[in-house]
C-alpha cells in the first residue's frame, strides 16, 4: 500500500482554508447581491414615499432673497435711505453734538437721531402721499378734500416731465445710443410750446394741439441732428447732444429777450404767458396742479412700450441698438434705424419740456423754465431699467422725492439738496447689483431673470 494521501481528500492543514475561502466568496457574492439591488430599493422607497413639492409660498419666499431685478430694486431703495439718515444726522450740529457724549448717555444720542429722522421721512411722505391731518380734518369738516389730495397732485405734477425725457433717454439706449441731449431737446420744446402758446392766435382746443405738436416738432428737430450726424458721419452721439445742450440753453437766454417774446411789463428776462387757451387743462380743479400732461405721460408710455414690443419698427430698433453688424446683415438699414430713434426721442423730450410751459409749473419762458428734468431723465431711465412701464414708475418714484423734498425742508429744516443725495444713491445702488448682492449677501438669480447688466440695457 502506498503512505502518499489520497489528492482529493487534500491536506488537513488545507482543508479548513479552503473552507474559509468558500465561505468568504459566498459572503462576497451575498454582498454584491444586496449592493446590486440596493438602487432598486431605494428607488422603490422613493416612489412609495415621493418628497413633498414646494408650496407657492415656499417658492416665493426662495426667490425673494435671491439677486433678481425687483429685490435688488428694493434694496437698493433701502440702503438709500439708510445712507440718506446718516447724512441727515452729520448734517445736524444739535444731533451730532449727542454723539460727543454717547457712551455715558447714549438714549440722548439714539433719541436725537430718530427724531431728526423720522420727521423728516414723515414729511417727505406727508408731502408726496398722504397727510393724515388733512384726511382728518377734511372728516371733521375744518377743511376741504383738495389739501387730502394735495401730495399726490404735486408728486403727478413733477412726474408727468419726468415720464417724457426718461422715455426719450430709454427709447434711445434700446436701440445703441446713448441720448445724452433730452436737456436739449426739452429746452427747443418748451420753447416751440411757449411760441406756439402765445404768437397764434388760434381757438382752444386747436390751439392746445398745435402747442403740443410744436413742442413735440422742437425736440424732433434737436434730436435730428445728433441723429443725421451719427449715420452719415459716424459723430459720436454723447458729444453732440452734450454740445447741443449748451446750444439750447443760450438760445432760450438770447430769446428771451428779444422784442416780441419778451414780455413788454418787465425788464428781467421773462417772455410773454402762454395764453390760457394753449394750457392743459387741470384735473382736479384750479387749486390743485396736476393736469392732463400725466394722462399724455401715461399714453406715451403706453406707446413706447408698443413700439418696442409689438412693431417691426421696434424690433429692428432692437436688433440696431444689440448688435448693428449683425442687423445689417439681416437687411436693416442702421443708418435710417439712428435717424429715427433719435427723432422719436426728442419727440419724447420735447414733450416732457412742452408740459413745463403748457401745465401749471410755468406760463412763460424763462432761462430756468426746463429746470433738469433732461438730466433727471438720465436717472430715471436707469433707475427704470430702460423699460417703458419701468421708467413711469422710476419718474413717479423721482417726482414723490421732489414733492415730499418741499415739504421736508419746510418743515425739518433739511436741505433741498438731500433729496438730489438720495436720488443719485438710489441710482448708484441700482448701477452697482454686486454691491447690493454682497451687503445683503443675496443668492444668485436665475440668468434668464437677472437682467442687472447696464452694457445689456438692462
């Protein structure tokens, strides 16, 4: 018999590892099992137990906090007036003079501050708003209706202008051009209006549509020009209508007092009133100021926003003022696209400066008829994002601060001049969304929302 093992019994010292091995190979395959079925578990798990939607408000709420036009618009409004307290505060020796002992008595300093600027702010809202004094004593019987809607008729009155030049700016910058010259514009309006107004002897009614119109013809005229430049010999249009400005402006002062124009009772510069049969007519009767310029304002904007969304013309304008190489490619003519935006936008301007002397703010030319409602309208398109609908609200918004701003002077003792202050802050927030994003530490918006880029238009 032979001593050597049998080779399939294997050895004993052999055998309990291949055991093992066995066993461990089991457990490996017992594993990849369960991790091969494991995606369809949960994916079972997930369709017996789907998570919940987001409610509406839930969303809401997601999407207020993140970097999108409308928050950032509002922010911008806050930190604004943040500032603008501060300003306040400085600005005042008797409140600043708390602050030089706040660590003993720092109620003195705190309360100096929120008075100084809660009374202001509450002036400047009495003043463009609503005064509740006045409802009140307008339901005691002590005085009228008319000072109840008084705010609201000085704060339409200084917008209506507003509305025309801030148009005029962003219907130019839809199309690529940066219409620097509404100052201009508006100054040639008001003075075709005011010309209009009291050299033709017309009936009314006729006579208030031809004033209008002549006012509307003055800025086509001023806008024409930078335009016709532009096409034909590629002059930059910032420095035309800027030096067009300055045209304008001594024009009006040369005008003014020459015989015919200026009014024969005075010796200072001041030209003969607009005859009331060229007036627009009041809305709300003779003591307040607004008048029928707002409602035109309106259908302006209406018009505006037509032209640009709904018409060849405005779609062309667009596709000129995106990118003019691939516009001329696709067949528009750039060089007549530049004469007519530069038309329509001083139509617009002229409009807004016609309303100066047409309405109630002035009867007469004088040097200082236009005011800044030109360069103003700068601000408001921006502030309105160069959409029609936008700009309105941007003017209204512009024409409350100038409204509540009198008020506020009158009776806080604040300078006028803060209310230049906080609209220009406003307008740097607004031109600044990152700024706002990282103080505030917004999320980052959608890119199809987000439209904050002022070389896009906005």
């Amino acid at each position: 018999m032979s001593d050597s093992p049998n080779p399939q019994s294997g050895s004993p010292d052999k055998e309990p590892a291949g055991e093992a091995q066995a066993a461990q190979d089991a457990l490996g395959n017992t594993e990849r099992a369960e991790v091969a079925t494991q995606p369809e578990r949960s994916a079972s798990t997930a369709e017996q137990n789907p998570e919940p939607k987001p409610s509406l408000g839930r969303l809401f709420l997601d999407n207020l906090w993140a970097a999108n036009t409308f928050t950032v618009t509002l922010l911008s409004l806050v930190l604004a007036i943040v500032v603008g307290a501060v300003l306040m505060i400085i600005s005042d020796p008797a409140v600043l003079s708390t602050y030089s002992y706040i660590t003993s008595r720092p109620s003195d300093a705190i309360n100096s501050s929120w008075t100084l600027v809660s009374e202001a702010y509450a002036n400047l809202f009495k003043g463009s708003v609503f005064d509740p004094e006045a409802f009140t004593g307008w339901l005691n019987g002590t005085n009228g209706w008319q000072p109840v809607l008084a705010p609201i008729s000085e704060t339409l009155t200084y917008s209506a202008p507003l509305v025309f030049t801030g148009l005029s700016v962003a219907l130019a910058f839809r199309g690529g051009l940066f219409n620097i010259g509404a100052q201009g514009q508006a100054t040639i309006g008001v003075i075709m209006a005011a010309l209009a107004g009291f050299l033709l002897p017309l009936p009314p009614g006729l006579h208030l549509l031809v004033a209008v119109l002549a006012g509307a013809l003055g800025g086509a005229i001023w806008g024409f020009i930078p335009g016709i430049l532009k096409a034909r010999a590629g002059a930059h249009e910032v420095i035309n209508t800027i030096m067009l400005n300055y045209v304008a402006t001594y024009f009006l002062t040369w005008l003014i007092v020459q015989n015919g124009v200026q009014d024969p009772t005075r010796t200072d510069a001041i030209s003969k009133a607009v005859d009331t049969s060229a007036q627009l007519p009041r809305l709300l009767g003779d003591n307040l100021r607004v008048h029928a310029g707002i409602l035109l304002a309106v259908l302006a904007t209406w018009a505006v926003a037509w032209l640009l969304n709904r018409s060849t013309l405005g779609f062309e304008l667009r596709a000129v003022g995106a990118n003019p190489d691939a516009a001329r490619t696709a067949g528009i003519s750039v060089t007549k696209t530049y004469i007519l935006i530069m038309v329509f936008a001083g139509i617009l301007a002229g409009l807004g400066g016609s309303n100066m002397v047409l309405g109630s703010t002035a009867s007469a030319l004088t040097p200082l008829v236009v005011a800044q409602i030109g360069f103003d309208g700068i601000l408001v398109a921006l502030l309105g994002r160069v959409k029609p609908w936008g700009v309105l609200l941007a003017a209204l918004l512009f024409g409350a601060l100038q409204a509540g701003g009198n008020r506020m002077q009158s009776y806080s003792g604040i300078s006028l001049e803060l209310v230049t202050v906080l609209q220009a802050l406003i307008v740097i927030f607004i031109a600044a969304p990152a700024l706002v994003k990282a103080i505030f530490q917004l999320r980052a918006a959608r890119a199809t929302r987000l439209q904050t880029s002022l070389a896009k238009g906005w």
